[in-house]
C-alpha cells in the first residue's frame, strides 16, 4: 500500500440499525436513518466529533424500514424516506436539519391488495423537489415502477407515475434538474421534471435475466450511467455497466466484468465525468473480495480492473463507494461476513490499493453505508451490528 490507512476519528454506537447516511454540504453534520423497533430513527451527529446533536423517530406503523436519506442543496432540510408496513404504505419525512424538527410526512398507500415498497431518494438540484421512487406491486408477481415528486418546501405531492415493468430501485436527477431518471430490472426511464415520459430503454438481454441496481447521471449533464447485473453466455452473472445519452436514452456502450453477486453492484463518477468506476460481490466465490473496475466514460474502455484482498474470516460484500472531490481517490465500504465493517482507497487513476482500515463489530447484520464531507478530508460508514447490536458509525480522516 502507497500511503497509511486512514486515522479513525470517532465511533458511535446506538440502539436499532442503520440504513443509510448523509452529510450536510458544509461537512459539518453527519445524518443517519435506521430503524428502532417500529419507527424511523434519524440522527444528527457532530460530523467532527461525534456528538449527537438531535434524534427524532417518525412512528411508521407495526413495520419499520427505512431506505434513504438525503439533505438538501442549502443544507436546511433531511430528507428520509421507508417502508412502513410490508405491503405498504410508504412514508417521506422531512426534518429541520439544525433542529430536527418534524416539517413535514407525506404517505403513499396505494389501493392494490399488494401495495408499495420504495427503495430510493433524491433532491433536485435546486433543492424545490423531492423524488421517490419504488414499486407498486398489482400481483404476487408483478409491478410497476412508480416515481412520486414532492414539494420539498411543504410534502405537497407534484405528480406521480407508474410504468409497466419490475419495479425500480434507483433514482437520480440530471445537473440541470430538467429530467428525473430510475433504473430497475432491465428497464431505464427518464421522466422530465413536470412528469412527463420523456424516453424509456430496455435492454433485452440475448444470454437471459438483466437487472438494474444503481444510476447516476453524469457530471456534464450529457450521459447517464447504470450499473447492475447480466447473466452471460455461460448464464452466469457479469457486472454490467450500461451508458445512455442523456437527451434520448441511446445505449452509448455496454461493459461487462465477471465478477458478480447478491444484487450488490454500485457505481460513481468522478467530478470530470472521464471515468466511472463499479463494484460488486465476485461471483461464486465465498471467501473472495470483492471486485472493482473503472472505465472510460466516453466510450466503455476497461481503464483496470481489480479484486480487493480476500478477508481471512470470510467473503467481502461491497456496500457502496463515493469518490473524492479532487477525483483521485474512490472509497469504498464493504462488510466481511459476520466480523465488522472495511473501508478501502483506491486510487482513481490506476486502481492501486492505497490503504485499507477494519472497524470490528460481532455479529453484523445487513450492508453498511458510506458517504464523504464535501471537501473530502473525512469518510463516514454505518451499519448494524446484528439483530439487537445496535446502530454503528465511523467516523474517519482520510
């Protein structure tokens, strides 16, 4: 390893388990949504030190999972958004970000017997609206994919869209914050930002099953980028990595790395837009690590390829990965099976391993989430240590 593992700087530890984190723009405060018995609990922490500045549950109902967070672009407001009952329905919060106070709840419950399930969040550049997205499931076997945009001022409800596939899993919307875009299953759908279809991609798949997990639209505004998983010629799963114009949702190139499993790929890009770097399990490989491969943005090119060192107690499930602001850097949080949580460096520009710290937790239950302060001087990962261990973050200098 080229440089020294990042220094820890505070860990917490709190009842129930997290889901998912964010940071507040100026990196001041650190926000975290996990579940505690029947409710959403969100906490706000002195990203510096640790310190809990506030927690506020929202009584969900006889269920509680929640699944995304997210601040707003003036740092002012959270966002959270989860499941409330198995079938629905499905619940956005939003909280004041320096007091915790409650602004408001909006609640979706279909009338399908089936219900809803949501699985993703996200805040329009401006900060005006907030989108979720999920599934409506009409079958035991079927359902739509569902987008719903609120009025991040008040919870009031813009609009909201169904269509016909297998749900969705992932959102994001463009620089300009003109268009919506969600992946799910082998399907891809940009919405204008009044609701409006502007264009659906399907990738059908001669070798079988494909399957979205993450999106992310690029910093330049002109392509967006997907990452997910495709069985191959063999029926065995690749990482694949799709690219579509932004503007029409043309496939611009397709990218495939044998090394796929549990539905845990992710992806970023970094602040240039030349180069797009995923990850996911290996495939079957149960005491491996996990794989990473960074490509050219423009046209797919392999830029590297490699496999984080095989834990000695286990295979190595990847949880997610942000990249520094100065792209040289791409963090990723991964969970040796049962015994803690990891956070790696990688370096951007030739995929060397930079440094790697272990953070030891008995009994981990459920992925970790990563995220980074806006300058990028600090990493923050949080996870469950087991069903009754309670809600982990660490905090670290980079």
């Amino acid at each position: 390893m080229s440089a020294a593992p990042a220094r820890p700087l505070w860990a917490r530890t709190l009842p129930g388990g997290a889901s998912a984190e964010a940071v507040s723009p100026d990196g001041t405060r650190l926000f975290v949504v996990g579940a505690v018995k029947t409710h959403f609990e969100t906490v706000a922490f002195n990203a510096a030190t640790g310190a809990r500045a506030w927690a506020k549950a929202y009584p969900a109902s006889t269920f509680s999972a929640p699944v995304a967070i997210a601040v707003s672009p003036d740092g002012a407001r959270v966002y959270v958004t989860g499941n409330t009952r198995t079938t629905g329905p499905v619940a956005t919060v939003a909280y004041d970000a320096r007091t915790g106070q409650q602004l408001w709840a909006s609640r979706y419950n279909p009338t399908a017997a089936y219900g809803a399930y949501v699985t993703a969040l996200a805040v329009s550049p401006d900060g005006t609206t907030v989108y979720v997205t999920g599934d409506r499931r009409v079958s035991s076997r079927q359902a739509y994919a569902v987008v719903i945009a609120y009025a991040a001022a008040t919870g009031r409800q813009r609009w909201l869209r169904y269509y016909k596939s297998a749900g969705a899993t992932s959102v994001a919307v463009s620089p300009d914050g003109k268009t919506v875009y969600v992946t799910g299953s082998a399907l891809t759908l940009a919405y204008q930002a009044t609701g409006t279809l502007k264009w659906a991609a399907w990738y059908h798949n001669p070798y079988g099953q494909a399957a979205g997990s993450q999106i992310v639209a690029g910093p330049g505004g002109n392509a967006v980028y997907v990452v997910g998983a495709a069985q191959n010629t063999a029926g065995h799963w690749d990482i694949a990595t799709f690219a579509y114009r932004a503007a029409t949702g043309r496939c611009l190139w397709l990218a495939r790395h044998y090394a796929r499993g549990g539905g845990s790929e992710r992806i970023a890009a970094t602040p240039d837009g030349r180069t797009v770097i995923v990850i996911g399990a290996r495939n079957g490989d149960r005491t491996g690590g996990y794989a990473i491969a960074a490509y050219n943005a423009s046209n797919g090119a392999t830029r590297w390829t490699q496999l984080a060192p095989a834990a000695a107690y286990g295979s190595e499930v990847p949880d997610g990965l942000v990249i520094d602001p100065h792209g040289k850097a791409v963090f990723v949080a991964s969970t040796p099976v049962g015994r803690g949580y990891d956070t790696a460096a990688w370096s951007v520009a030739g995929g060397t391993l930079l440094w790697t710290s272990s953070y030891a937790a008995a009994k981990v239950w459920g992925p970790a989430a990563i995220a980074r302060s806006g300058d990028g001087t600090r990493i923050f990962e949080a996870g469950s240590a087991g069903l009754n261990g309670g809600m982990i973050i660490v905090a670290y200098r980079t």
